[in-house]
C-alpha cells in the first residue's frame, strides 16, 4: 500500500508518526464520513510546533 508522508503546511517539515497535528479546514467542507488519513492530505496540516 502507497503511504504518503504529512508535511507540515508552514515548515514543510516531514510529520513524525507520533506526533500531534493540527489541520485548519473550513466548516462548509465537513459533509459525510471520510477516512481521516487520505482528508488530511489534502487539507492544511500544521505540525505541533508551528500549531502553537
């Protein structure tokens, strides 16, 4: 299976496994179920440095 890395958005830092992060989206975007991991991808990730 193909796994792409998270990048933070700010940084562009890799994202580490373990790691909190924050994703910025807006409301209007949030319809439906989705698995959690592709959505990140393509939304705004910050790492938990650049977050703060």
């Amino acid at each position: 299976m193909f796994l792409e890395k998270l990048k933070c958005a700010k940084c562009k830092r890799e994202i580490g496994e373990n790691e909190n992060i924050t994703i910025t989206t807006n409301r209007k975007k949030l319809k439906g179920i989705t698995n959690l991991n592709s959505w990140a991808k393509t939304q705004k990730v910050l790492c938990e440095n650049c977050s703060k």
